[in-house]
C-alpha cells in the first residue's frame, strides 16, 4: 500500500507522517514544496501517472491566523482550491484508492448551533474574516462528495478543529491564536516586559487539539470510515481565549499583565464540534491542553526561529 502525504512539512502532514512511521507502514511517498508544486495541475498529473499511491491523505493548505485571512484572502482562496483540486484530480484518474481530504471547522456558520454536528454546514453565514479560505474548504468537501456521487470513488472529508503542537507557524503576524500566544508571552518573558497586549476581549470560546492527536484520528479514519458526510474531529470541550491565554502564560513562565486591544476582531464567538460521530469509530484524544502545551513550547524553544530573539 502506497500511501502519499501530501503537505508533509507542515504541521498537520508531519504528524501524519509520524502516525503512519509509527503504524509501520513503509511506503509512504512525500514530496517538498521544491519536489512537486501542488499548485501546477500538469506537474501534478505526472507525479501521479508516475507514482500511482493507493492512498492519499491530503494535508495540503495554505494557512493562517485572522490577520492572514484578512489580508490575503485572493491567495487563500486560490491557492487552496488549485491545491485541492490538482490532487484530488489527478489521484483519481490514475487509480487511487480512497482519498483524504482534510477541511477545517472554520467552514461552519459564524452562528452554528453550539456543540457543531456536521449537518450544521451551509446553513448559515460564514464568519468574515477567514471566509475566503472556509469556502475553498467547503468546495473540496463538495469535490470529495462529487467524485463519491458521480464515479463512486472513496473520498472523506475530515473537519478537524482547532490544531497545535510541533511544526505550527509560530509568526505573530500570520500564525493562529495558541502559537501566537507562545511567541509574545516567550518574547516578554525574554525581554523583562511588564505587559502583553492581545487581540479582542478574550471571550470567544474555542476547543483545541493536539496535532499528534489529529493525526492518528485521521489514520482512523482511513482505516475504519467510508462515508459521504463529513467527519468533525475536536476534543469535545472549550475555553475562552482568556483562559487560553492563562494555560499558556503558565507553560512559559511569563509572570507580567495581560491586557486586550478590544478594537481588533474576536472572529466566531464560538467554535465547540460535535464529535460523537468519531467518538463512534472508536477514537478519542489522549493529550491534555495543559500537556500539550509544555510540549508544544519545548518545541518551540528548540526549533521555531521566533525562539531565538
């Protein structure tokens, strides 16, 4: 069984391909960025005329915090839906198996029903700030139906929700809330600063979850789920950012003040998943905020460049 992952330098692909190493499997394909543009459709079709995996789990993406969404919103949906597109395509027409595709819980109305089933999808408004990149999320989720409803081929879509841990972007300026967070806390902390100042009114809730966590939900997935709807993968609880912040002033041991800049955008006030279907399949996570957080800023402190001020 030949298994491609794509995307596997980032976050989310690396700890797939730690998962699978760790399962045993010993044909696993990867490609750099430099090895293989995702985004050029005839590159990628001769890839995967020469390769042909069996399998792909596809995690893939340009990503970013609100800042980045807001900013960028032409690349984020662009580049996301070439990417997507590219591979599902040309997986398929040379033999693959069953597909992974991987979306994200920012594709949920700004104002789902709180805990989010995954028929919670298209029935509402998207939250403004990450739009751009939620729609090519819900395209690809589409594409995966589409290829299941019109050639029967095995595509799943898995709606993971907030992700952390080694390999995330820990850049202020485009990383998400968590490792943003490391960074200006690690960066006072360095410097003897008396005060932090983040974004909004730390009182929209979200649930987070560790990326190595992620990853071997996903491998259960594609061992043990061939549906048509989408799969949510989360905790199943939440905090606000406020407490979130608090963990993780904690982890790195930056004893100054924490205020909000309240004219800046909180995002979706809330983002808490449904998550029994999983829970179902007999998968649940297995490391703590608070761990997970020790471990991800250990990461941090030996590999991200932000560490070294």
């Amino acid at each position: 069984m030949k298994i491609f992952v794509a995307g596997h330098r980032g976050m989310v692909g690396s700890a797939v391909l730690r998962a699978l190493q760790k399962a045993g499997c010993d044909e696993i394909l990867t490609r750099s960025r430099q090895e293989l543009d995702l985004t050029d459709p005839l590159a990628v079709e001769r890839w995967f005329a020469h390769e042909k995996p069996d399998q792909v789990i596809d995690a893939a993406a340009r990503v970013g915090g609100i800042l980045e969404n807001s900013r960028r919103p032409v690349e984020f949906l662009l580049e996301n839906t070439r990417i997507q597109n590219n591979l599902m395509e040309s997986a398929f027409r040379n033999g693959c198996q069953k597909f992974l595709f991987l979306g994200s819980s920012c594709i949920y109305p700004k104002h789902a029903p709180q805990p989010i089933r995954e028929d919670c999808l298209l029935s509402g408004p998207l939250e403004p700030t990450n739009d751009a990149y939620a729609l090519a999320k819900i395209a690809g989720v589409r594409l995966a139906q589409a290829y299941r409803d019109e050639y029967g081929k095995s595509a799943i879509s898995a709606m993971p929700t907030n992700l952390y841990g080694p390999g995330d972007n820990f850049n202020p300026q485009s990383s998400h809330a968590l490792p943003g967070m490391i960074t200006k806390f690690h960066r006072a902390k360095v410097r003897g600063e008396k005060e932090v100042v983040l974004w909004g009114t730390g009182s929209p809730r979200r649930e987070w979850l560790h990326v190595d966590d992620l990853a071997h939900g996903l491998l259960t997935l594609m061992a043990r789920y061939d549906g048509r709807e989408i799969v949510n993968v989360g905790v199943g609880h939440d905090l606000s950012i406020l407490e979130l912040a608090e963990t993780v002033m904690k982890a790195v041991g930056y004893g100054g003040n924490l205020s909000w800049d309240t004219s800046k955008p909180d995002g979706t006030p809330r983002k808490l998943l449904d998550v029994q279907k999983i829970h179902g399949l007999g998968w649940k996570p297995s490391i703590s905020l608070e761990d997970g957080i020790s471990r991800t800023y250990d990461w941090f402190l030996r590999n991200a460049p932000e560490a070294k001020i």
